[in-house]
C-alpha cells in the first residue's frame, strides 16, 4: 500500500464475507481521509461508524484506488473485500480463512430448542399402542393392515396401512410426489391433535383449510376434516376475535428505505428441490440484509420449525 510516496509492506487478506476494503487507521495519512463516514457490520452482530480513505492498492488480488473504511485493530492490516476489480476468491494463490470466532462457534454444541409440550401428548408409545387397540373405530384398519390391502382414495392416490413398531400407521401414495405417512390416532388423542393444530403457540388459530392440512401432514382418523372444522367453528378465540365477513385485504403500504445493514432482513425458503444433494439437503434458507443486500444461506435436509429456528440461531 503506498502512503504518500512512500510504500509500505503490510499484511494482506482476501476476504469473500467483505463488502469493501478495510484499512488499519494508523497506516492512513491525514491527507487520505475524505471527511466521509459509514457505518459497518461486523462478523459479531456489532455496528460501529468510521471514516472513509482514499488509498492506493499494489497487491496479487487488488490493484488500484479505492475508498475504504479506516479501523483501529481489524484482522488484518488490509482486508480486500468484494470491490470492482478484485480477483475472485478461487484465484490458486487465495486461501480461505476462518475467522475466531467461527471456530468458537463451530466448537459450541448446540442448545436443544425449547417448546412447549401440551399435556394432552405426555404419552409413551405403548400408552398410544393401547389406546390404538381399544378405540372401536379403528378395528377396521387393523385388518387392512394385516391383510396389506390397498384401498383407492380420490382419482390418482391409493392408501395402505401398517404396523410399524406396534403402532398402526396409514400410508397415502399419488404417482410423482412423497409418500404421506400418517399416525392414526384414537379418540382419546384426537382432541389434543386439534388443540396441538389449532391452538398451540405455532399455529396462531389459522383458517379451517391450513389446520386441515397441518393435521393431516402427520395424523389422521375416521371423520378428521368433520372434527377439524367443528373445532375452529366452535374456538373461543376465534369467535371474539375474527369479525367474520368484514375482513378485508390490507390495503399495499409504502416500505420505507433502510439505510442501516440488519435493521430488517427477508427470510425465505427455496425448495424441494430435486435432486438433493450428496449430505440430503433438499432445502435452503436465505436471509437476505435490506440496507446492504448482504446475503446468508442455508443448505437444510428439511423445513419443520425446529430446523428452520435452529438454523437461523446459528447464522447470528
């Protein structure tokens, strides 16, 4: 880097997480400031604000002019981001490098992620294996069962049930999409199915449609659709709180600009996709900075809540 008319030897690094150039501050003339300052954002979540420098660049990835930020103790002494005219990072002479930080949190183990666990589901399988076998209703099924005989649902799927590990389970199968494995659930269960559905602090007292199918993705019983709509029919909650037919769609609103990185950020899933990958990843989640378009990915084998919240904790 040349100072002046003097050029100084300093340490180098290549840095694909970087959006600009950051600079050590007492490598930086008083001439080379600009008397501009910007805010940044920092591996650690922290948001600090510095001056800008226009500095002169002589380096294997980078050579050139350039603004960048001018910091007290940065990892190194010139950190070359991704700027117009820097060489990309699978040039032969880069080499990756993990930050301190990554390695603390690679070495963490993961805190097991709390929820809430309605009374109702406080059973062992072998409580579930009875209640199966003594709910009259299901008789049926047991035979279907042991017999192995398909039964058509609807024009394109077929059904079957098994016991799998003692507990009897039905199995829905159309032509080109997954397999749908679901518990059968006897009547003691089913209520705290609906309440777990319905009710439960993930599920918000959504519409009789999405509670139909949240059931239906993992549990099913004679007459579910029949019971499903007559609880959210008869929901307290609901009944004081949507003032059916004068709901309306809310009207579009002016989203304002954002000028500070991670003040608001867009999460969103991409998926299945097909076919996965070598680990079984089949999903990814992105996180997506407003202010800086700085994006974060995420490769995911599946995209229930657990793994969805787990995974955005592990991107802070």
């Amino acid at each position: 880097m040349r100072q002046g008319e003097w050029t100084l030897g300093v340490g180098k690094l290549r840095d694909a997480g970087c959006t600009t150039v950051v600079i050590r501050r007492e490598l930086v003339a008083d001439e080379q400031h600009t008397g501009e300052y910007k805010y940044y954002h920092m591996l650690d979540g922290s948001i600090g604000r510095t001056e800008v420098a226009l500095v002169d660049i002589e380096s294997p990835t980078f050579t050139g002019k350039v603004e960048g930020l001018c910091i007290e103790s940065p990892t190194c002494d010139l950190v070359i981001g991704n700027v117009p005219g820097a060489k990309s990072v699978e040039s032969p002479e880069l080499v990756a490098v993990t930050t301190r930080a990554q390695s603390k949190a690679a070495d963490k183990p993961k805190k097991p992620l709390r929820a809430p666990v309605l009374d109702g589901f406080k059973v062992s399988c072998d409580e579930v294996q009875e209640l199966q076998a003594s709910c009259v209703d299901l008789q049926k099924y047991f035979r279907l069962a042991e017999s192995q005989e398909s039964v058509k649902s609807g024009k394109i799927g077929t059904v079957s049930y098994e016991l799998c590990k003692g507990l009897l389970y039905r199995n829905y199968k159309v032509p080109d999409r997954s397999d749908v494995s679901q518990l059968v659930v006897p009547v003691e269960l089913r209520k705290a199915v609906l309440r777990l559905a319905h009710d439960s602090i993930m599920s918000g007292h959504e519409s009789i449609n999405k509670t139909v199918d949240r059931v239906i993705s993992k549990f099913w019983w004679p007459g579910v659709q029949s019971d499903v709509v007559r609880y959210c029919r008869s929901c307290d909650v609901c009944q004081r709180t949507v003032h059916r037919g004068r709901v309306t769609k809310a009207p579009l609103q002016k989203m304002p600009v954002i000028g500070i990185p991670f003040q608001r950020v867009g999460v969103d899933l991409i998926g299945p996709i097909t076919p996965s990958s070598s680990s079984g990843k089949r999903y990814i989640l992105t996180l997506v900075d407003h202010a800086t378009r700085y994006p974060e990915v995420v490769a995911l084998s599946g995209i229930s809540t657990e793994e969805v919240a787990e995974a955005l904790c592990s991107t802070q």
